[in-house]
C-alpha cells in the first residue's frame, strides 16, 4: 500500500508539473552573426610578413599585432593605427636613416689610441700605425692621408672615413 501511494504522488507531482510549466514559452531570439574574413598581406618592416585572413573592420594595428610586430628597422611615422583595414596588401616601410647623422666624428690629429680602437674595423695595431704615422709626419692634412698609413686600404678606407675630420 505504501508503494501504490508513493507512485501515485510521483504521478501527481508529474502531471502537476505539466500543467504548471507554461506551455508557450517564448523562445529566446538568437542573431546568426557571420563574420566575414578578408585575406590582407602585409609585407616589410614586421617580423611575420604574409597573408593574414581577420575579421573585416578589423584595425592595421590588429594586423600588426598577428605579424609579430614591428621590426627595429620599421617607419611608423605614417601609419595610422586605428584605421580599418581597406585595402589587401600593406608594406611597411624602413627607416630613412643618415647613419652619418649619428656618428661621432674625430679630429685625425687629436684622437687617442683609446679612441681609435673603439671605432669599428680599426684593429690595435691599425690604431697603432695611426698614431706612428701622425707623430712621424707631425699631423695629417686631410683625411685621405689614411690610405698612406700600413694596414689601411681602400676598402678598409671607405669603411673608416666617416668616422674622421682634420
């Protein structure tokens, strides 16, 4: 008796449950948002170059971020990040630099062989030879005197040179 009075609550409750649970719910509104991708190759001064696919109204800074980067090298002058992608192919460009802008120059009758071996493909015993030419000709007239000092040729010249003045 106590089963059939279990299973008759259990049906009850059931049946209660039907009738109380609405039967016309209203389904939740779902959008279907498709995303359209686009293929973008950009190309230069980032650390990835290639063709991308994003997501259309994405940004070149987004772009930039999927190519890993700028590279050191990169002119970022130009771009305007915010900017969404329109067209198929960026290039980044290098930067223009004047090396000579930024080198320190030297006076050929006032540097010091500590100076000189500090200067890129001036070897110690180049430096050397400097120095013993300078005090063997009491000083130099003009910068092209370093292709007569030992060691020194014109490919070692032209490499030098800029770093100089009399």
């Amino acid at each position: 008796m106590k089963k059939n009075i279990l299973i008759v609550v259990i049906i009850a409750i059931v049946i209660g449950i039907i009738y109380i649970i609405p039967k016309n719910q209203k389904e939740l509104q779902t959008f279907k948002v498709e995303h359209e991708l686009v293929e973008v190759t950009i190309k230069g001064e980032v650390q990835r170059p290639g063709t991308y696919q994003v997501k259309k109204g994405m940004t070149l800074s987004y772009l930039i971020y999927l190519s890993g980067g700028f590279t050191e090298y990169a002119d970022i002058d130009q771009l305007i990040f915010n900017e969404k992608i329109q067209e198929k192919e960026y290039v980044i460009q290098k930067l223009q630099l004047d090396v000579e802008e930024f080198i320190k120059k030297y006076d050929l009758n006032q540097i010091t062989y500590e100076d000189l071996i500090r200067i890129p493909n001036i070897t110690e015993s180049r430096a050397l030879e400097i120095i013993l030419y300078r005090r063997s000709h009491q000083k130099f007239i003009r910068v092209e005197e370093l292709l007569e000092v030992k060691g020194i040729g014109q490919a070692t010249f032209d490499k030098i040179k800029v770093y100089f003045y009399v």
